[in-house]
C-alpha cells in the first residue's frame, strides 16, 4: 500500500505543479494548527472546528495523497461533494469516514524526522524546506479559498519552523488537568501497546533523560515537558498568535467556545463560515478510571512538578 500510495503521488505531481501556477495570485489565509499534549482534547476540538464551519483541513482520504493535498482536496470535492458531519467518536486520534479529519503524519514527515526525537529547533532547517513547506500549506487555502486547520501534536514539537516558514500562523494550544492527561496516557499505553511502559505519542525534546523512567513519573515529565516546550517556543518567536482551548470549557459549553474562537480569529481577517449548529455540550471523561494507589501517585508526580 505503501509503495503504491508513493506512486500515485508522484504521478499526480504534475496537476499539483499546474494547480499551484492557476492560483498562485489567490487570497490565502493563514494556517490554523492545533497543538498540545496528547489526551488533552485536541482531537475533540479538531472535530468541533471542521464539523461546525466551513474550513479545508486533511482528511482521511487526503492523507493517502500527503505530496500533493491541494490535487487531494480537488478530488475528493469531486467524489465525496457535500460537507463533513462529525459523530465526535474517534480512536486515539483517529476518525470515521472518508472525509473524518486526519493527523497526517505522512504529510509532515516529508520535512521532519520521525523516532522519539523530533524535536526541531531554530534555524535547522534550510531556506529550501521553508518554502516548501509554506507553498504546499499555503496552496491548500488558495484551492480552497479557505482557512486550512492542522492537527497534528508533534507540531508541538515544530513550532521554531512553522513559524519560520509562515510567520503568520495560527496557534490553538488545548489544555486539560494535566492528572487527568496523565491517566489518559497511561490506559492508552495500556490499550494501544499493551503495556504502560511502552512509550506512546509525543516525544519532548528532553525525551532520552526520561526514557528509563518508571511509568507514572515518566508521563507526568513527558506532559509538564511538552507544554513548557510549547510555552517557551512561543515565546522565543514572538507567537502573539496563539488561542487556548481549554477541555473543561469545551465539554460544558462547545457553543461559546467555538463562538469566542471565530470572533478571535476575525482579527487577523479569518474568517470561520458556521455551516451548522453548534454542538450542545460534551461528556466530561475528567474521572478517576485507574486504582487508588496509581491515581495518587498521579496526582502527587504532577503536583510536583507544576510546583517547580
């Protein structure tokens, strides 16, 4: 599948080439990318956005044509015309349906590494990348004639070269009690791997001093470390661009948030078309779901830490 997905792209190179000549002078926005650690809502937020307004984003189908998205986002305006229509499941990130939101991982590892260190910093990518990367995300918006919303978490560890490749992009940071992130990720370990001491998701830049680390303590450091990584990329690039979504505010009022988010958005002239109601409201999953003894030893790891 690999191998024939590669094949397709390159054939389909052309059109892409042809579609970037025929709309190099359009309007385009700037890009949307919603960043945080994992189990923080992001995926929820991602669907609310993509269900609720009028926005180009990768889809499940897209994704297999990860070089030329643009010639992907023509195609499937094509075969599957009508507007996505979410049902808010999603597994591990991951949605239903041809036209479900995708993480695209293909689409970002044509530029940055895979592994467990994939932190990229400052001035480590070429001028070469930088404008490609810009040209294949600007590209999307000026098809589309629409803002373009990316999720993908390890951009959380990306942020020093999006910003140096379009300087005007959109930042969502979600957030959620990091206890409750904590637990999440270690069922998730617990049910994707198999094990808690597998490492799952997003790697911080500091991800070899943690690696040896019992579980609990392990994830409590890979959460505090990914958002104070966030934080201080930010503001080294002088991000002002930033919006904060947090989970507890998303569940119990989806409507307001979505609201606040399009008025924010309009002051960097982009505009969210709503396409449908809003959703009402969404099951808060902030419970104790593992045993007594490892929510404590939750608790305490975290409290340490965002203590220091």
């Amino acid at each position: 599948m690999g191998l024939a997905r590669q094949i397709i792209n390159n054939i389909l190179r052309p059109v892409e080439y042809s579609i970037n000549l025929l709309t190099r002078n359009r309007k385009w926005y700037p890009p949307i990318f919603v960043i945080g650690a994992p189990r923080s809502s992001s995926t929820l937020f991602y669907q609310a956005v993509t269900d609720s307004f009028d926005v180009c984003y990768i889809s499940n189908f897209i994704r297999n044509l990860y070089i030329v998205p643009a010639t992907g986002w023509l195609l499937q305006s094509l075969i599957f015309p009508g507007n996505y229509s979410s049902d808010y499941s999603s597994e591990h990130g991951r949605t239903k349906g041809y036209i479900g939101p995708n993480e695209a991982a293909e689409f970002w590892y044509q530029w940055f590494p895979k592994g467990l260190n994939v932190y990229v910093d400052k001035n480590e990518i070429n001028e070469k990348i930088k404008k490609s990367i810009r040209n294949k995300i600007l590209l999307l918006s000026k098809v589309s004639g629409k803002p373009v919303v990316f999720k993908n978490l390890y951009n959380s560890m990306r942020i020093n070269p999006l910003v140096e490749s379009i300087p005007e992009s959109i930042f969502v940071v979600c957030k959620r009690n990091p206890v409750y992130i904590v637990q999440s990720i270690l069922l998730s370990r617990l049910k994707v791997l198999g094990s808690i001491k597998e490492w799952w998701s997003v790697p911080p830049r500091q991800i070899n001093e943690i690696l040896n680390m019992e579980p609990v303590k392990q994830v409590a450091m890979q959460v505090y470390l990914v958002y104070k990584q966030i934080n201080e990329d930010l503001e080294r690039n002088n991000a002002k661009r930033v919006f904060y979504v947090d989970y507890n505010e998303l569940c119990d009022n989806p409507g307001k948030l979505l609201n606040d988010f399009r008025d924010w958005l309009s002051q960097y002239g982009i505009p969210l078309k709503q396409k449908k109601e809003f959703p009402k409201k969404f099951i808060n999953s902030n419970k104790v779901k593992v045993d007594k003894g490892t929510f404590n030893r939750i608790v305490e790891e975290v409290q340490l830490l965002w203590k220091s």
